[in-house]
C-alpha cells in the first residue's frame, strides 16, 4: 500500500485531515485511537491489502511507519 492510499484510508476511518498524517503520526497518542478503533483500522488495512496482521504484530504498531514498515514486510513479491 502506497503512502497517499493509507492516508486516505486513516483519513476515512478515523475522520482526520489526510495533510496532518505523517510516518510519525502515533495512533494512539496523536490521533485518539482507542482499541475499537484499532481493530477497525487493521481490519480495513487488511482487506485494502490482502496483507493479514496477526493480532502480536498490531500490538507493536504505534505509529503509521510501523504500518508501512510491516506492509512493506510482508507483501508479495513482486515479478
């Protein structure tokens, strides 16, 4: 998932400005996050892209880096 896409998608979910989100952006500290909105979060994440996260992977993302950093982890190679 690209930068702007998962932006608009926590934009979307969470009714932020999509211009306020940086890869610093701490969910819980910055944005609110509660665990409702979490489980929301990952589950929307996960079906935008077909990338399952374990519930002991969503317990060490923090901030929308750790989303693109796990993201970019464990998505299909590309040929």
């Amino acid at each position: 998932m690209e930068w702007n896409a998962l932006c608009a998608l926590i934009a979307e979910q969470l009714d932020v400005n999509a211009e306020d989100l940086t890869e610093d952006t701490d969910l819980i500290d910055d944005l609110g996050v509660d665990s409702m909105d979490a489980v929301e979060l990952i589950v929307a994440v996960e079906s935008a892209t077909d990338i399952r996260i374990p519930d002991d992977a969503a317990d060490h993302i923090r901030t929308l880096g750790d989303i693109i950093s796990y993201l970019a982890e464990h998505a299909e190679p590309e040929e």
